[in-house]
C-alpha cells in the first residue's frame, strides 16, 4: 500500500514525539529488532501457517465450518502453552476460543479479542475462490504468483487473498507468529495474556454478549485490545478508542398481486420500484443526511480533545478519491468527522428486473436493505421506535410478516419490516487514560512514530456490550491494510501488514505497562 | 373473467344501441349463429391446433425460433387459401407473414396486424414451463386440468397457460378459426383480406418498419385492424383507436470502482443505491408526475369527444383494485384517463445484493430501467433530447459506454445512458372515421352491444410508423382477457375469449362494411 497522503513535516513531528515517547527509562525496549529478525527467517512458514488458516471455511451460519476453526486455533494455542477453552452460550451455537497465558510477576491483564469467522461469500467476481488462499503481486497487476517458489524475502506489496485474509484471521496470525517471534528471542510478555476469538462476529455477533456474561470472572481484564477492522488510509499505524453502533432491517414494500403490463398499467398502479426509490429518499438526502426527526438530538457531543484527535488525523480523502475513482463525496470533506454521527446506509435496493430478465412489466415488490450506523449516545431501540414512527407519518402501515390481500386493500401502503436480532450501541474509551496512553506509547516505540489516534471507527462491533459488561477500557490495534476488501470479494491482506502487524503485537505483549 | 362494474342499467343502455345499429338494411346479417355452432363442435381441435402454435418457442432473440413461429403460420395459411410469403428488411432478420386473400368485387381492403413473437421468459415462477401449453381451471384455483380428456363443451373460464397466450397468438389463433367457421357455413369475406404478422414486435419492432417501407404497394389497405393487447377489464368487447408511443432507456451509475464497508465509508463515499433512489426520484414523483421541466408541453390536447369516449367507459378502477390487492392507485382516479398523458415507468431498480448475498458493503455500481409511454404529440427523439438536459442540468455527466477511472474521477455524478433503438411515436385514429364506425358496428350485431370506444390504450405498438406510412385509418379488436399476464409469468387466454374472438373476427371478416 506504501502509505498515502502524509507530508514530511508532519512525519518529523511524529517521529519526533516518538522519540520523546522512547526517553521514559522505566519502560523495556521494544523487542522490534529480534522480531524483524526472526521474521526474516521464517517468512514462508508464516504465510504457511496463515494459508492454512485461511483455508478453512468460516462463514458462521455453518456451525461445523466455525466449529473447525475453533479447533484449529485451540490446537495452535494450546501448543504455545496458552490455557485454552470454547466457550458457548448454548449448545449449537458458534463457540469462542478463549486462551489464557499467566506471566509470573505481572500485575495487569490485557485481554486481545478478534474475530475468526467470516463476512459470507456469495459476492460475485471472486478472482479465485475464497478459501483457498492465493498471493498475487502488488496492486494493480494482481498478478498470480507461486510465492512458495520465490528466492529471497516475499515482496511486502504482495497481498493474500482469501475470505477473512484482513477481517480478521490477519488478526490473529500476527498474534500467534508475535509470541513465536517473542518466543525465539527469550522475551516474556510483560503482561498476563488472555485471548478471545469470537466465531459468529460477521453474523451479529448473536452470542458473544451472553458469553461474556457467564464468563466474568473468566474474562476480567484492565485493558481490552481489539485487532478488528483496517488500518489507516494513510498507511501509518493507527490506535481506535471505539466502535460505532448498528442496526438494520429489511424492509418489503408491495404493489400490485400479479405483474401488470406498465403500458396499460403504469399510470394508474402503484409501482415497488418507485416505492423503494421514494422510501429510500425520504430516510436520507443524498447527501446522506437522515431525514427521521429528532434523529440525531440522542448524539452525545463532540467533546474538544476528540475534535483536537480528528483534526490532527493526516489527510487521506484526495487520494482515497482517486483509488476508489469517486469525483467527490458526500457529507463534510473529511472521513473520519463522519464516525461521531450517525450513518444511513442503504445496502441494497431492488425491484424489477433489469438486464436479460427485463420485461414492462411493474413489479409485484421491491426490498430495500438498511443499516444505520451509531454514534455514541444512540440506541438500537430508540432508533428503531423513531423509524417506525417515521415511517407510519409518511403513510406506511407496517406488518411483519407477509402481508395477505385483505391487509394490502385496507391500506394504501404496506411495508414489511424484518429487524436484524441483536444491533450494538457504540462505545468509546477516553483517550487519555493511562492504559490507552501505554498502548500507543508501545506502539510509538515500534514503528518509530508517534501512531495516529481514532477517536471511533465508523464500523461496529459486537465489543459495546463487552466493554460495559468487562467495564474495561478498550482501544483498537488493527493491521489490515485498509484496501482488503473486507466484507466484499477478494479480501486480501498485504504481507507488509502482517510484518509489522507482528512486530506491533509482540511489542505490545513484551513491554506493555502503566 | 365474468367481466367486472357493470352496472345493470349501463347494459340496457348498450344493448338498446346495439339493436338500433342492426336496424341498418344494407348490411349483411352476423354470421355469429353459424360460427359459434361450428365452434361448439370443434372445440378440441381449436385448442388443440392453439396449444401447437404456442408450442413454438418464440422469443425474437433466437432467429430459428422465430422463424420456425412464421414457417409454421405460412402453412396454416396456405393450406386455407391465402396467398402467402415472407417479408423481411434484411437477411438474418425475424420476418413478418404476409398473407392476402381476394374477395371478387370487393371495393375495400383490410389488413390484420398481430404478432407473432413473444416476451423473454426468463422470469421467475412460471408454474408450468412457457412453452409447453398447459390448461387450468377458472381462477382462483387455477387446478391442472386434462382438457383433452373432459366431455361435453369445455369450461370457458379454464384458461391456456404458455407464452404468447394473449399476447398475441390467441389473436392469430382466432382468426384463423374464425376462417374455417367462415369456410364452414359457406361465408365470404365482404372485403379483401390482408394479413400481417409481425415476429419481433417484443424486441421493439427494430425492422418492421422497414419492411413495411419496402412493401408501400403490397399492404396498400383501407383500414387496418390491431389484434395486439388485451380487452377492457369489464369484459365487454372494445375497439381502441390507437396506441402510445415508447421510448426507454437503461441507466448505470457508478459508485467507488471496489465494494466499500459501509460502517467505515458510508458516510463519505456516494452510494449507488442512494443514487439510483435520488435518479429515481427527480424524474418523477410517487404520484406518477413527470418532473423533467417542459415534458407535457408538446402533449396533444385532449378533444372533447376524447373526452366524452373516456368518461363513457365503465368504472373497472374498484374491481380492479381489489384483484391488484391495491390499496390506492396513483395518478388520477380512472385508469384510462392515464392514457393521453405520457408515464414515466420504473421497469427496474437495483444496486446491492439483498437476502442471502447481502454484505455491509457499499455497491459500485446501480441500474435503473425507464420506459416513457408516449401520447400524442410526443416524439422519442425530443424526450430524449428533454430527458438528458435535465440529467444534465441535475448534474449528471452522461457517457454512452462503461467510463473510465479518468472520466470518473472528473465528474461527480457519471451516468451511462443506453437508448433502446427504435421507439415510436403515438397514433390515434378519429372515432368517428366511417371505417371506425362500421368496425364497432360489426362488433355491435356479434355481442348485441354496442362495443366500448377506448380512444387510446395505454401500451404502445409498432404500428404509429405503420398507419402513418399506409396513411391508413387504424382500430384495435383485441380479444385477450385483461388479466391474461402478457409480459410476464404465466401467461394465459381464457377459453371463453378464444370462444368470442373468434366470433368476433368472424363477423369483421363476414359483414365489415363502410
């Protein structure tokens, strides 16, 4: 990826704070050159190991696939002497791998949590086919290539491609190869270690907080390290202070029983398509401003230090614009002032066929697919009430299941919602408390930079529920490259990331400490 | 179908004209009596000769099978007198069937349009397969039936499900029979006959045109009469004397060239789906109301005759309603007042995947299908015109291809156009046109009333080119049921419209007179 959109003044006053960080004479060394070091002699045995994770479907609505994951990362735990158990809400649910590894003398607890199960994989346009990993040559060639053929160190730019590569088995590969590296170079970590994998992340996370629940005691930690979701755009290495919340539904709207001719019946019928289209636009602008009232006098205020954190991000937005071939944006100019409200996001909309299957004919329904994403001080229920509420003012007469003919005659419009279960509040971490300052003073330390800080991620994650239950302060570590196409087709990962990913880690797990 | 709303006294009223149009002396009896005697003891055969001609696979993208369609209707037509042959703009091209057949001392000419394509099949839920025609009975049921095995005369409620049912088989079917009912009771036609059968009109007529250019002496007519679309949803017979015009379009807009997570860039980065909604949204208004600026300029006043035809129909909009399972309708209350108005029709609208394919991922691209139903005044050329200024002026940037990243990147809003060829303009014969008022007078001594007069009907037809390069004066004698699903799945004709349309057409063929 090689970084983009940071100038070289801004870059000295980084690495000028770093080395600021680096003058504290009670903190360790940071343990980068021995893990370079090893690295560099163990890279195919890495992306080896990282291949055949990669390997083993992850999709959660198939709990055997999950199951097989959960075993497979146990075993590799368990032979690097971690304490290891599945724990499951219920029977037949998705378990989580939790991993427990005592440090003798050490007096906090740093629980790392990520996912191992993946987004689904129906995406069209896969390259090559998501569980089985394949390294292809720098963007934008992308050529194939038989990296277990290649003389000398692996081309950093290479990226791996395979359902989860970034979102979030890189994760965890870089977390087991951080102790491996740890482990050949004699270094303790610093600090007691727990792990918690979860397995049903990508499917709303349905069990994770009743996991949690019955495992308290289990799970009591000072510090919650969380290694889902992408890097910066810029490259640099970034530390969150959170998650956005979510919730979403589905919506059904109907027209008429049978298709009719559009020539004959366009001008009287009401049609799905053009429901969808005006259902659409009166939730949001295009300028993605939500329409609902009241929608966002729930939104805590933006204090001063998080407008201080977000101006101080580099800007990223010129050449993101130009990678993604997008000739402007919607919302204000910069990224990241988007995370501390709330999003509408239309995921789908669909009525009528187009293409080969076209025909004038108006449609019998239309479905558009919603998911608003949180901002701290929002709830999934509240949302939901003030939607429907909305939604019932603007005419709709709201059903949840299939609507019969009596219910379609009796009011002029009818839709189905259809709430995804569970949702998650957002959730932020201060980020001047002691504990997020020894993470990116660790952090600092590695990469020779004082690292970027993200107030919040626009993404959620199930781990709201988990810091409140935990009442544990939690900061973001991710390592993916932030164009992995997570969530779509030909999620990869960037073999430089995974590096530095290791070294990250391990500096954490070594000298860790406040 | 039973027809629907018609009220009791309307009936007398219709009835009590049509026997003062009996009244006139110089006009041959109905051959009504003799044609439906013969009918009742041919029904097998009748149907059975039908289900063979849908059996013919017929969708104009595949030149064999059309072309299989036009060799097999030259046969039926050769074997019954006509002089035949088919005309074609150029090789390689779907063929209209001409057919002509003299009668001595004749002084007028009529020529029968239908056609004998049909619509793509691809959508989904047929309940038996397009091309293996299947009887069912009445509806709602609509049960499997073995027509061949019933005795007595078959239910004229049972319905023949397959492609080109209605749309526009059923039409050729019954004039051929009409012909043998004819031949049968030993009846001439008080006319000249011409046929033509056109075998693309579902791909947008694309050559008919010119075929008919080519052959301005051999289609020479009087009067032309339209087989193509349905009858009036009462169920009572109705001449229409004209057609709207068409034009469409598909339209692509693009969002970022990767899939996105939309909790990270949903609130910056512009989403197709909402793009396809706003797109939706500024051409016209949920009402059905066409937004571009200047778009009802050039529509044709309404007469006062129009008028008075249009208020004369029936009231079918409750009946109708409650067969759509319609809580509302939009435009105005009656739905054939829609038809001197252009719409603006949403075929389709998609971006995203919904269902099982769903992600969290912001679509790169999104499709939206138009059609404008033209009426008189429009041209497609000026709609077309209108339609880009205002995409233009809303700040759409149009290409004619996929756009490239540069092209991209340098404007805010891409959109790519693709015009269908061809589109056509509307026509609309007078009412009061001696030709006209002989058709619904022959139409009047078969049904024993006097037949409904739609000026116009609100689909569209290759023909405006055609009555325009005859300079013929040009009815619509439709035959199908309403609710016959032309266009769509499971297409159909009512056994009882078969039984009428041939009586029909054979008192067109027997008595027309001007």
């Amino acid at each position: 990826m090689g970084g983009i959109g940071m100038g070289k003044r801004a870059l000295v006053a980084l690495v000028l704070g770093a080395v600021a960080a680096t003058a504290d004479p009670a903190v360790a060394a940071s343990p980068k050159a021995e893990v370079q070091a090893w690295r560099r002699t163990h890279e195919k045995e890495i992306v080896t190991d990282f291949s055949n994770l990669l390997s083993l479907p992850n999709v959660a609505t198939n709990l055997a696939d999950v199951d097989r994951n959960a075993a497979y990362i146990s075993d590799l735990l368990a032979k690097r002497g971690f304490k290891v158990q599945l724990l499951r809400a219920a029977p037949g649910t998705p378990a989580s791998v939790y991993a427990e590894l005592k440090t003798p003398g050490a007096k906090r607890t740093v629980l790392y949590y990520a996912h191992y199960d993946g987004q689904p994989i129906g995406q069209k346009g896969w390259i090559t086919s998501p569980f089985e990993p394949a390294m292809r040559t720098a963007l934008p060639e992308a050529k194939p290539i038989d990296w277990k053929a290649a003389t000398g160190p692996l081309d950093p730019d290479w990226r791996l491609y395979g359902r989860s590569a970034g979102d979030d088995k890189g994760s965890i590969q870089a977390l087991i190869s951080a102790f491996d590296a740890l482990k050949a170079s004699g270094r303790k970590p610093s600090v007691n270690i727990k792990l918690l994998y979860e397995g049903e992340e990508e499917q709303g996370s349905a069990h994770f907080a009743e996991i949690v629940r019955q495992n308290l005691d289990l799970l009591k930690t000072d510090l919650l390290v969380m290694g889902d979701g992408p890097m910066h755009q810029s490259g640099k290495q970034m530390i969150n202070f959170g998650n956005r919340g979510i919730v979403s539904f589905d919506a059904t709207v109907y027209g008429p029983l049978k298709p009719l001719h559009d020539g004959h019946y366009g001008s009287w019928a009401p049609s799905p398509t053009v429901m969808v289209a005006d259902l659409v636009m009166s939730l949001r602008d295009e300028d993605g401003r939500i329409l609902i009232p009241g929608f966002y006098d729930d939104v805590t205020p933006v204090s001063e230090a998080t407008k201080a954190a977000l101006a101080a991000l580099p800007p990223v937005e010129p050449d993101l614009k130009k990678a993604m071939g997008l000739g402007r944006n919607v919302g204000g100019p910069r990224l990241a002032d988007g995370y501390l409200k709330p999003t509408l996001n239309i995921r789908a909309i669909n009525a009528g066929d187009s293409g080969p299957q076209a025909a004038n004919a108006i449609a019998t329904e239309g479905r558009v697919s919603v998911d608003f994403r949180l901002a701290p001080g929002e709830t999934p229920a509240r949302v939901k009430e003030m939607t429907e509420a909305y939604l019932v003012q603007k005419g709709w007469f709201i059903v949840r299941g299939t609507p019969d003919t009596a219910a379609r005659l009796a009011h002029p419009k009818v839709i189905r919602l259809d709430w995804d279960e569970g949702g998650s509040i957002a959730t932020m971490t201060p980020i001047d408390l002691p504990a997020s300052k020894a993470v990116a003073a660790s952090i600092g330390r590695t990469v020779g930079y004082e690292p970027l800080k993200m107030p919040i991620v626009g993404a959620s994650s199930g781990m709201a529920d988990i810091v409140n239950q935990l009442k544990a302060p939690m900061v973001g570590v991710s390592i993916a490259n932030y164009d992995d196409n997570q969530h779509a087709q030909n999620e990869n990962l960037r073999i430089g990331n995974l590096w530095d990913g290791i070294e990250v880690y391990a500096g954490l797990l070594a000298d860790l400490n406040w």
